[in-house]
C-alpha cells in the first residue's frame, strides 16, 4: 500500500521492504551512529508493519515500524532528507495505521535529541532517560482517546 504526502509512503512487510528499510537504517544508525550491526537488525523485523519514505526520484529517505503491541521503533530520515517533513509523514502513516488496527496507544523509546520532534506529535515523556546501544533515550507515548 502506498500513501501520498509531500512524500510517496510505502507500507508493508519486511519481506516487500527490507532491501530499503536495511539501506537507510544501517546508514543512519550503523555508519552515522556507530550502533552495532547486530544489534541494528532483529527479529522483531519479520512481524513488523514497516513503513518507507521515497522522494520525487524514488530513492528510500526514510523508514520506521510499527511492532505487534503499538510501539513504534527504527525511525530514520538519511541526511539527505532531513528537515522536509518525511520522519514528521511516516510518524503519522505509522499512527493511523496503529488506530485503524484498534491500538489504543502508541508507544516508542526515542534519541532524547529528537524527544521535542516525538512532543510536536503529540507525543509526552515517561519515566527516565536510559542508554541504549551508547545512546540517550527515553521513552514516550500517545494515547488515542
């Protein structure tokens, strides 16, 4: 299924969109945020709804998931990309589709750094900030009702 936007938004699973979502992922948190490989990919991947972003010449600029119990995780926009609105476009093709499926909430540990993009979308801090792979998070949530 693809969604327009400013930016064309495929969903699927990982099979239909892994060679993309693998691509963006493991430039911004493998090569740019040195996360270990192993740790990156996992196998949570294969029951994930995935969602990737693509621009005007179809190159994948972004990606994200949405896990079986309404988290959403693996949010990334290349560099290229950054400050068009994209990660702003697959948040909320993520959310409806956590709505449209009856979740009541969605959930997510994000880079404390992006925390305010997570708080214009509605969403608000919970509990302390924790490391994850040497990095700063915290998570966050947003309740539907």
């Amino acid at each position: 299924m693809a969604i327009m936007s400013k930016h064309e938004i495929k969903l699927g699973d990982w099979g239909t969109l892994n060679a993309d979502a693998k691509l963006i992922r493991f430039e911004v948190f493998v090569e740019e945020q040195n996360v270990p490989a192993e740790l990156e990919m996992d196998q949570m991947d294969a029951v994930c709804l995935h969602a990737v972003a693509y621009d005007a010449d179809g190159t994948p600029i972004g990606t994200g998931r949405l896990l079986p119990d309404g988290h959403i995780g693996r949010m990334a926009v290349r560099k290229i990309a950054r400050g068009s609105g994209v990660g702003g476009e697959l948040l909320q093709a993520l959310m409806a589709q956590a709505r449209a499926r009856g979740d009541q909430y969605v959930a997510l540990s994000a880079q404390t750094h992006a925390a305010p993009f997570y708080e214009r979308h509605g969403f608000a801090i919970e509990g302390e900030e924790f490391y994850e792979a040497g990095i700063a998070h915290i998570n966050m949530q947003r309740n539907f009702s």
